[in-house]
C-alpha cells in the first residue's frame, strides 16, 4: 500500500514528545504508508535519521532546516 499518503503536521511540540508523536503517528499507519511531516524542533534536523534507525523506518527525504524541516518518512517496520 505504499500509494497511502498521510501529512502530518507536527509543529510546535519539543523533543521528547516530537518523538513520541512520530511514534504514534506510525503504529496507526499501515506498513508502506508515506508520511510528509513538518516540525520547527530545531533538534528535528539532525535527530530525525537517528529517530529512523531507531524504529526501522526509513527517510526517504529531509528537507534542509529554516524554521521549519520537512521530512518524508516510510513505515518501514
């Protein structure tokens, strides 16, 4: 099913609880599932590959930080 597209927009929230968002996000998303995300955590940058690693999921593309950072991530897991 990898055609579903969920946006989510997760501005505002701070690390943990960013985490705990994307985490939530992806265990109610079927496997495939695309998921554009934005967040202006200046830590949503450089700790979205790690975040990635952690749960198997895979970042398909990060968008370069200024004020907000994109993300396109895949449930991989």
């Amino acid at each position: 099913m990898s055609d579903l597209v969920l946006e989510h927009d997760l501005t505002g929230p701070r690390f943990p609880m960013l985490s705990r968002r994307l985490d939530q996000t992806f265990a109610a998303g079927p496997l495939g599932a695309e998921f554009p995300v934005a967040a202006d955590e200046p830590a949503f940058a450089p700790d979205i590959r790690k975040w990635c690693h952690r749960t198997a999921h895979t970042l398909v593309e990060r968008r370069p930080p200024g004020g907000v950072t994109g993300a396109h991530l895949k449930r991989s897991a």
